[in-house]
C-alpha cells in the first residue's frame, strides 16, 4: 500500500511538471505590435540600391523602419504597372527598423494585389542589437494597404506589423 502511494505521488509530480513546462513558454512569449507608416521611394524603381520605402513605426516599437527590394534583378520586381486589376506582385525584401534603445532586421516575402493594393508579408528577425538582440529568429507578421496619390511615384503603406 506504501509502495503505491509512492508511485502516485510521483505521477502527480511527473504530471504538473509537465503542465508548469508547456506553459513556461507561452508564459515568457515575446510579442511586440506597432503600426508602420512607410513612403515609396521611386528612386528605388531606376537604382535598386536605394530603399524602397521608409517611415516610422509606432506602438510597442517606436523608429524608423526602411525596406530595400531584393533579389537577382530587384528592378524587375519593382513598378510592374497594374495593367490587369486582378495582377498580384509578389516580393523580397530586407527591412531594418532603427530605434534609440536598438535595431532590427530581417526579411519577408510577401504580395500585394493590384485590385484593392492590400499587401500581406511574413518573414523572419535575422538580426538584431541593443535591447532587441534576443529576436533573432522570431516571426514577423506585416499587412496593410497602399494608398497611392500618384502609382508608383508617390504612395503611403500603412498597416501592423507583429513580431512574436
């Protein structure tokens, strides 16, 4: 009958060491949202070195955030006019966000449809300094709309962006 005891003892700890351990990383889960407000540069449409759009972010992280094209032949994935309104434009690209306390980087994939200029883009943190080293290899989440006053030449990409 002791022996017993024993052994459910030991179940019952074996057990709620297992919950506390599910939940210790859920518990210590990072998760950053803010919201970005980028303008199109379209510099970058003739020389793919230049950024392609940079603003502010603001929320949980506050700076500014830049985004540069990437690929063999960025150009090519730049300023494919909407000719077809169902058209989706997929991209690369690499994004920093500068802060006071630290920066971040990475890099997403992501399209944009040309009917409705949603964009949706998911990526990964690649690197990271200051307060924010520990987010390397975390998800990115980004999604918004472009309003555009003129196509291609002057435009704004508003929208969160999540890091968990």
């Amino acid at each position: 009958m002791h022996r017993v005891g024993l052994v459910k003892r030991f179940v019952v700890v074996i057990i709620t060491m297992t919950f506390i351990t599910a939940l210790v990383p859920n518990v210590a889960a990072v998760h950053y949202c803010s919201k970005m407000s980028v303008h199109f540069n379209p510099a970058a449409l003739t020389d793919p070195s230049n950024h392609i759009w940079q603003g502010t972010i603001s929320g949980d992280i506050n700076g500014i955030m830049t985004f540069w094209a990437t690929g063999p032949i960025p150009s090519k994935d730049l300023g494919h006019p909407p000719e077809f309104f169902w058209q989706v434009h997929f991209f690369t690209e690499y994004w920093m966000i500068e802060t006071d306390d630290g920066w971040i980087a990475g890099i997403d994939k992501g399209n944009t449809g040309y009917s409705n200029w949603y964009f949706r883009m998911n990526g990964e943190v690649t690197e990271a300094g200051g307060i924010y080293a520990d987010l390397i290899g975390h998800k990115v989440h980004m999604n918004g709309e472009i309003y555009w006053a003129d196509v291609f030449v002057e435009g704004v990409a508003e929208g969160p962006v999540i890091i968990n």
